[in-house]
C-alpha cells in the first residue's frame, strides 16, 4: 500500500487506499490511519455538544429526512432561553463546543436574531460556537463572524456536480464551494465533508471527495454514509456500498491519511450502521472529536435526517457520560479547551478591528 506525503497524494494514490480489499490490507490501513491520528492530533477527544434548535428547511434535498416536502414531520424551533440553558450546562459535562444545528431557513430577521445569540452564548459560557445551518451570503457569515462565531461546518455532500444537483434541487455544487471559500476568507475555522456510498457515486467520486477535502484546506471534515430515509425519494435506493459496509471506515481512513491536520469527528451516522460500535471503530481509525447529542430528548425524534439514529431516549448529561464511558473503554482521554485546528503554514487573513452589530450587545471585537 503506497504512503504518501501530505499534499502529494493524487488521485491513482487514493484510490489504491480505496480499493484496498483484503482484511489484512483493511486492517493496515486502519492502523496507519490510527497512527497519523495519535502524531498530528495526539489521544485527546474533542467532545462538542450539538444542539439541534430547528427543523425547519426550505430546501428538498432528496435524502434528507426533514426536507421541507416531508409532510410527516412535526416542525419546531427551540428559543433563545432553551438554548442557552443547554449551553451552561455542557460546560459541566466537559464539552468546550456548542454546535448548533438547523435545517436551511435563511431570512433577515433571522440570520440577525441568529447572531444575537451568538454573542450571548460567547457572553454567558466559556464555549466556543460552532454553527451549521447551510449557504448564506458572505456579508451573513461575516455579521455572524463580528458576533463571535468560531467555526462554521458546512458540508458538500459530493465533489461531482452532476450528482450533487441530482441531489439537490435548491443549489449547485458551485455555490455551496463559494460559501466554503467565504468561510475561508472571513478567517473563521471551516469545516465541510460528504457521505459515503450515495447512489451513483464511484470510487472515483469517493476519491475526488477525499481529494476536494485537501484542496479547501479544512480545518474540520464531516463524513458518515448514506442511509436512506424512508419518506424521501431515495428511501428504497440502496448505499453504494451495501455490500461491503467496511468501505465506510476505508473512507474515514483515507481521509485522514490525505487530511492529516484536519479534526474528524465519528459521526452517529456509523453508529446508526453499525449500531453501539460504529463511533467507537471511527475513533480508532482517523477520527478525533465526539459529538454528543444535546438536542432536548423532546425533540430528537424530529430531527431525523436519517433512520436509526442512535441516542433519542437519552438526556444530554446522560449521553455524554456515556461518551465519556466509551472514552475511558477505547484508553483515550477529553480535549481540554476549545480544540482548534492547528495548521502548519496557515496564514490566517488579516482583518481590522470590528465593531460587533449593534443588535449583538458586545463590545468592540480584536482582530481575528
């Protein structure tokens, strides 16, 4: 199995990684992968508590579960009080990161309201704030930005165009690349990825989305198959790699091998596959951060994107000493701090002194 340097790998490499097929190759792979994890990012687990505060989506993406022609969901949106009270109490629980999480629903007034409660999640916790809530202007990210913002996670799901508006019928792949590359210019820490196994997706179009990952320079990569939804169009269509669900993890490790620096979470999406073990094989083959569910219990069952969703019956305190139970399992211990990207050779924009919108309530903002 060939090995290369970061940032020479090419495509005919990574796909000799992808096609890797014997359990002894697999297997290899996942320990160097495992290996590159432990020297870049060392043994501490990042856990950040995600917060999924609404379901509400314009947008029809075809394997999405609250997509916003699925009539069977019951919509919500949490409240400002909720949200922070779910804040303060992560910090107790060992989490440094809030992520919070929603389907797209872009409006003035609420990109606004949005950034109001950035500021007094920054004000009123130590926690760094990660949001995820899909394509918005430049000027959006950066008023968002000017009110605290850290990271924004914002995933391109595929790195081929036809298959992506296939997929999608509210955006192109162009655009949602654009909104990573503002993210970039704005200096905040960006995080994108994809799914493995999407109908129609080759080895190809794996590698390419592995690829992709390197040449945005991400500072965090989010990855977890397929699984289709039942009330979707694709909820009969099957994963590309039904047959051979280990690809998954061959994935996962390919990605961290290309993508050294890069923080991977073990999404729940392996543990709806591979049920109270999935997350736990991610840790030991690339992945590096926790993401613990503190969605109210309430509202969990709303906020399915896909089926078998683990963890809906639990509170958030409960679920993540359980995190911390399969942490102390597998020899690893909890990040301290807000666990940002360290990127050899990153020049970070320079940026003048901002004031933070006058609706944000904060004070003059340094430079980031």
């Amino acid at each position: 199995m060939v090995m290369q340097a970061q940032n020479r790998w090419d495509r005919k490499a990574v796909l000799e990684l992808l096609g890797v097929r014997a359990t002894r190759e697999k297997q290899a792979l996942f320990d160097r992968a495992d290996a590159v994890r432990r020297e870049r990012m060392g043994d501490a687990v990042y856990l950040r508590g995600i917060v999924e505060f609404s379901n509400i989506c314009a947008n029809d993406c075809l394997y999405c579960g609250i997509r916003a022609g699925n009539d069977r969901v019951a919509r919500y949106r949490l409240d400002d009080a909720e949200i922070l009270d779910l804040a303060r109490r992560m910090e107790s629980v060992g989490q440094t990161t809030i992520v919070l999480q929603s389907g797209e629903a872009p409006s003035r007034e609420g990109d606004a309201a949005l950034g109001r409660l950035i500021a007094r999640i920054k004000a009123g916790t130590g926690l760094a704030v990660t949001l995820s809530v899909g394509n918005r202007p430049r000027d959006v990210y950066a008023l968002w930005r000017d009110c605290g913002l850290d990271r924004y996670l914002l995933r391109f799901e595929t790195s081929d165009a036809k298959l992506f508006a296939s997929l999608h019928p509210d955006c192109d792949l162009s655009e949602r690349l654009r909104c990573l590359r503002d993210l970039r210019s704005l200096g905040l820490q960006t995080g994108g990825g994809f799914m493995i196994g999407l109908p129609g997706e080759t080895l190809e179009i794996l590698a390419d989305n592995i690829l992709l990952c390197r040449d945005l320079d991400l500072d965090m990569i989010g990855l977890g198959p397929f699984l289709p939804h039942p009330d979707t169009p694709l909820g009969r269509s099957q994963n590309a790699y039904a047959l051979d669900p280990d690809r998954h993890f061959v994935a996962l490790a390919a990605t961290r091998l290309v993508n050294p620096d890069a923080h991977i979470p073990a999404t729940t999406a392996f543990d709806a596959l591979f049920p109270g073990t999935g997350r736990n094989l991610a840790l030991t083959r690339g992945a590096n951060v926790f993401m613990p569910s503190a969605t109210p219990v309430a509202r969990r069952g709303d906020y399915l994107l896909y089926p078998g969703k683990p963890c809906l019956d639990e509170t958030g305190e409960a679920c993540a000493r359980c995190v911390l139970r399969r942490l102390s399992a597998l020899g690893r211990t909890v990040g301290q701090g807000p666990g940002h990207a360290r990127r050899p050779g990153r020049r970070w924009p320079e940026q003048p002194a901002t004031l933070c919108p006058e609706s944000c309530g904060r004070t003059p903002l340094p430079a980031t």
